[in-house]
C-alpha cells in the first residue's frame, strides 16, 4: 500500500508511524482511556484490511479517530485530534520573527550568506533582506501550494528567490540597450535621449542597468557591440572640433590625426571605468550593487567592428589593473562579469584579434574573468547564432519575431526551479525502476512549481517596472497595458535546473558518470529531462528549457538537508556539498583537456543554460599550455568559466 502525503509524494505504509502517534496520545491521558496494545493493533488491520492501493494521510488519521471513538476512547481521541491539529499549525506557523531577529542581531547566517557581494549589516541591505524573509513566509505558507513547500522543505526540489516571489518581478534578462540608447529611455520620470558621445552612453547605460536592477532578481547582460556607435560620434565630433582648429592656424595633418586619436583614447578609457566604477558603486534598491555581465564579442560584419575591439582592449586592460578597495589595494571586482567570445577571428589560430585573447587570457590569470563562449559551438547548438546569455548563466531558447528574425535582446527568465537527483538516487539506490519512479513524480512537482512561477507573473501591468515594459529594457508596451503576451509563446523562459548528476550515478550505478556504463545512464537521465521539458513546452506553449548551471548555494543546500535526513553516506552527503549539475566532482582529478571534453557532451543537452570551470591555478605561469586551453575550448565546449 502507498500513502499519499500532503505534498503529493507516494511513500511506502509503515505501520509504526500509526503506532507512534497513537502512543503519543496515549501519553497524554490515564489509566483506562489508553489504548491498548491490542486495540491499537486492531485499529492498523482496519486499516490494512481495506485493500487500497493507495490511501491520502488524511484517510489513515480520519480512520484512527472514528476507531478511537468506537471503542469509547474519547478523551484518547481528543488528545489524537490536538496532536494532529497541532502539527497541522506548526507546518503553518509563521517563521519570520526569529529569522527577522537574527538578521538584526547578525545571527541568521543564512541569510546573511546568500548573497556574497551585499553586505549584510548595512541598514539599506537589512531592509531589503527583512522584506525577503517575510516574502519567503508568506510564499511558504500561503501563495505555494503546501506539496511544493513541502517538497522544497524537504530537498525534493529548489524554488529559487522565494524572498522575491511575493511581487510581480522576473529572474533574469537580456537587456535591450540597443534600443534604450538609439531611441532613448525614460529614468525616474526624466526623458533621456540617444547619446551623442560614447562618454554619455556609458553613464546613460550604467544609469540603466541599476534602474532595471532594482525591479528584478536575477543577473542582467548588455551586449557590448551596441557601444562601437558611440564611440565613432566621440571620434567624429573630436575631428570635427579639431579640423575646425587647424584650418585657422594651419596644423599638420599627422598631429591632427594624433590629436584626434589622444582625445578619442581619453573619451574610451574614461567612459569604460564609468562602467566599471559606477556598476560597482551604484546601488540598486535591494542594497547591492547591479549584477551585470558584458559580452564581448567581435562581430565582422557589425559595422562598428574596429571600435568595438577598441572598448574590448580597453576593458580587458582594465580589468587586469582591477578596483581600489577602501584599503587601496587594487582587487577584483565581482561584477561586472566578463563573457568573451572567440571566434575565427580571435582563436589563435592567426586571426588579426588573437591580440585580444592573449589580454583576455592574462586578465584570466589575475582577475578570474573573463569567462569563454566559443562561438564555433555556441553557432553548432542555435542555428548558427551567437549572442549573449541573461546574465552569466541562463541562455534563451530560439525564438523569432514576425519577421523571421531571431530575436535575443528584451527577453527574460519567467524563474527557475530545480531538482535534487542526488536525493532520488539515495531512496532509490542500486534499483534503477525505483529511480525512474521516483523522478517522474517529482518532475511533476517541478511542472507544477513552474507553473506557479508563471501564474504569478500573468496579469502583470507594464507600469510595475516601466524600465523594463515601456521604456524599453524588456519592451515598449502601453501604459497599463499587461505583459501577459511577452510570458507566452515561448518569448521568455522558465528553467528546470538540476543537481548531484555525479551523486545520482554512484549510488544507482554504482561507479562515477565520468566511467562508461555511469557516463551512458547519466546521459540517459539528461536526454530524459531534456524531452520532458519539451514535452511541457509542447503542451503549454511556454517557453521551458533545462537548464544545467545551478547556484552554490542549493549545492550546499540540498547536501545539508539530505544528511539531516539520511545521514553519511560516504563520498555523497559527507562532503557538504554535491556537484554542479553534470560538472565532475573535484576528487577524481581528470585532466582539464579530458573534463572539457566529456562535460561538453552535457552541455548540448541543456539549451537553457551550460558552463564548465576549470582550475588553472597550476599553469598561471605557463602561456603555451594557457594558449592551447583556449584553442581547445573553441573548437570542443561551448562555455567555460575559469576559477
């Protein structure tokens, strides 16, 4: 017989849970109005007598008190009513005065570690962490269904940023700053027109991305190609000014054209630490600075080709020298990230921008970024396009306008919900139907949570955050006008992520997925997930994608909540930690050329979102090998991220 939880899940009947908690009603009464252990017995044959297949939780306790009452045990099933009545309110409780307490005494780590690059003992950071703890209450204990709280109490799932579910707000974005900068903006009311000058376009755009920041939780990207434009205003209006100066005082054309290139060089590197020091500096409303990433790609056939790889030199250069922290030492700024792109042009393989990669890669080695997409793969696995992802993680699925266009920029993540494998694979162990089971159902779940995800967004009025619905950001809509055509038809996504492939593959195989008879099962599994989002995506017309790129901090989550629930489990639950999605876990030492080359087969299987990192503290020093690291990733991986 199979009991039906409260969260939807089918367990296994044990008897002695229908023993346990008689017996602790039996506690709370005397003498004769015990049961005994013969009545309690006769109640659990009723029970099993029944014959059901399955049988709802609420079933079993309805039957236990109508028993108790037969055989005049009424005080007994009084106190059977008060024991169930009561975990029905803890499940209910309101949880937020200890976790809003320790936010302000400083001893709700959790909270306080979610996000490394706020600090959480700064009143604006405070404000907007209180308002999340009370977000995540309210989203457990009355806006989710009570299955998919439960089951993200219980590790089966991740609802991700439940302290932001409670307002109409998405998770990431691909920003339109295209748009934004040739048609103009709106911030705070004001009208802010097309730059005439890269300067002005980099103020304008840091502007942007903190506004947009501050009424979203997720990463934003900006592709850098849209800023080559304005920097040729810059050049042409510096030749106009200095051309005007020569023909009155009859000046050389070789220092004019040295004029004009010093002026230029001044506008490029003061506008690109504008970016740099005002997205560090700039603070969005939830107390932390905006999480943005720019994609450096160089496009030849963008007609701003030559000043696009200018910006890139020239943000490279000054990412290697780095920030001044307030001790004044020059460090590494979390953002913005770095995304570069190689390409034919840039692979070192001869190419007139392999210059760049050879900056790209000394920034590599003293400033963690950049991170690297090989257009080569990204064209193989999208139809020949590349562009950037929302953010540094989750990727868009092909989507074209009515023109046949691929579109990419003004488009989102609706959120995102992942699984925990590594729990199925530790209930279902070595029995591989078990597993199967197991995941099907819990796949359901995740649907479902994803659903939620979107229901909570449909409705939405554009004026909720005009910088992302009229002004341009996401879309230009009308003023009240709903944003309910941008959640369909596939425009944005909704991401089913995942963790412990590795975990998942020791315990139901028996040996690493990295092994053959591991490495065939864990792409079973993948492809599995990868056509049951298809499969929703068919049924609904929304945009679902798997995504493979999972945060820390549901790692260490999932981890932490199966050992309280399972204990040790030697090279699973005792490491603290499981592994990221597909990525190899770190005691096997495979060989960075080896690691890129299997995780590259996984990747293409997660079109919503893949990366891969390598460690390459050990070979800083050793150009060649540097060199032949990024050669490999153009033409074997889509996506790496080096730590």
């Amino acid at each position: 017989m199979k009991v039906i939880k409260r969260d939807g899940r089918a367990v296994d009947y044990e008897k002695s849970k229908i023993e346990i908690a008689i017996e602790k009603a039996n506690n709370e009464v005397k003498g004769e109005e015990k049961a005994s252990k013969e009545e309690i017995k006769n109640i659990i044959a009723y029970i099993e007598d029944l014959g059901k297949k399955r049988i709802l939780v609420e079933d079993i306790q309805d039957i236990i008190e109508q028993k108790l009452m037969e055989i005049g045990k009424y005080n007994l099933a009084k106190k059977y009513i008060v024991y169930r009545y009561t975990r029905a309110l803890v499940r209910k409780k309101n949880t937020t005065d200890e976790s809003i307490l320790g936010l302000i005494k400083n001893s709700n780590k959790d909270a306080m570690n979610a996000n490394s690059n706020k600090s959480a003992i700064a009143a604006s950071t405070q404000r907007d962490l209180i308002a999340g703890e009370v977000s995540k209450d309210l989203t457990r204990r009355i806006l989710l269904p009570e299955k998919i709280s439960k089951a993200n109490e219980e590790g089966i799932l991740y609802f991700h940023d439940a302290e932001y579910f409670l307002q109409p707000i998405h998770n990431c974005s691909s920003v339109n700053i295209e748009d934004m900068l040739d048609n103009g903006t709106v911030l705070n009311g004001k009208m802010i027109e097309s730059p005439n000058g890269f300067g002005v376009a980099c103020s304008v755009t840091t502007q942007i991305l903190a506004t947009i920041g501050s009424s979203q939780y997720g990463e934003q990207s900006i592709d850098i190609r849209h800023l080559g434009k304005y920097l040729r205003k810059s050049h042409d209006k510096f030749k106009k000014q200095v051309e005007e100066i020569s023909d009155k005082q009859n000046i050389s054309k070789e220092v004019v054209d040295k004029t004009i290139e010093r002026m230029l060089q001044s506008e490029l590197s003061s506008g690109v630490q504008t970016l740099e020091y005002q997205i560090n500096t700039l603070m969005a409303t939830n107390g932390k600075a905006p999480l943005v990433t720019l994609f450096l790609y160089l496009d030849e056939n963008n007609e701003y080709e030559k000043e696009n790889s200018m910006i890139i030199e020239e943000i490279l250069k000054q990412r290697i020298k780095g920030i001044k922290n307030e001790e004044g030492v020059y460090v590494t700024p979390e953002y913005p990230k770095l995304i570069y792109v190689l390409d034919e042009n840039n692979s070192l393989n001869g190419g007139k921008y392999d210059y760049l990669t050879e900056l790209a890669i000394e920034c590599s080695t003293k400033r963690k970024y950049p991170y690297y997409i090989s257009a080569k793969k990204l064209k193989e696995n999208y139809d020949g396009q590349v562009f950037s992802p929302m953010g540094s993680k989750h990727f868009l699925s092909l989507w074209k306008d009515e023109n046949g266009k691929y579109k990419f920029e003004g488009r989102f993540n609706q959120g995102i919900i992942s699984i925990n494998l590594a729990q199925i694979g530790i209930i279902a162990r070595n029995d591989e139907n078990k597993f199967w089971d197991l995941l099907n159902e819990r796949l359901d779940l995740c649907k479902e949570a994803l659903m939620c995800r979107h229901y909570a967004l449909l409705g939405t009025s554009a004026d909720v955050s005009p910088i992302h619905w009229r002004y341009g950001g996401i879309a230009r809509l009308d003023k009240n006008e709903k944003i309910d055509k941008l959640l369909k038809n596939g425009y944005s996504t909704l991401s089913l992520g995942y963790v412990g492939i590795y975990e998942m593959t020791k315990l139901v195989k028996g040996t690493s997925h990295t092994k053959d008879e591991g490495k065939a099962f864990a792409l079973k599994v993948v492809k599995y997930l990868k056509n049951t989002v298809k499969k929703w995506k068919d049924e609904t017309g929304l945009g679902f994608v798997l995504c493979s790129e999972s945060s820390e901090r549901e790692c260490i989550r999932f981890a932490k909540i199966d050992k309280e629930k399972f204990g040790d489990i030697e090279g699973i639950t005792d490491k603290g930690h499981y592994t990221n999605s597909y990525h190899t876990d770190e005691e096997e030492n495979i060989d960075i050329f080896d690691k890129l080359k299997f995780e590259s087969e996984f990747q293409k299987l997660s079109n919503g979102g893949a990366i891969s990192y390598i460690d390459i503290s050990n070979v800083k020093s050793d150009k060649e090998t540097l060199e032949n690291i990024i050669k490999f990733v153009y033409d074997n991986i889509q996506y790496v991220g080096i730590i």
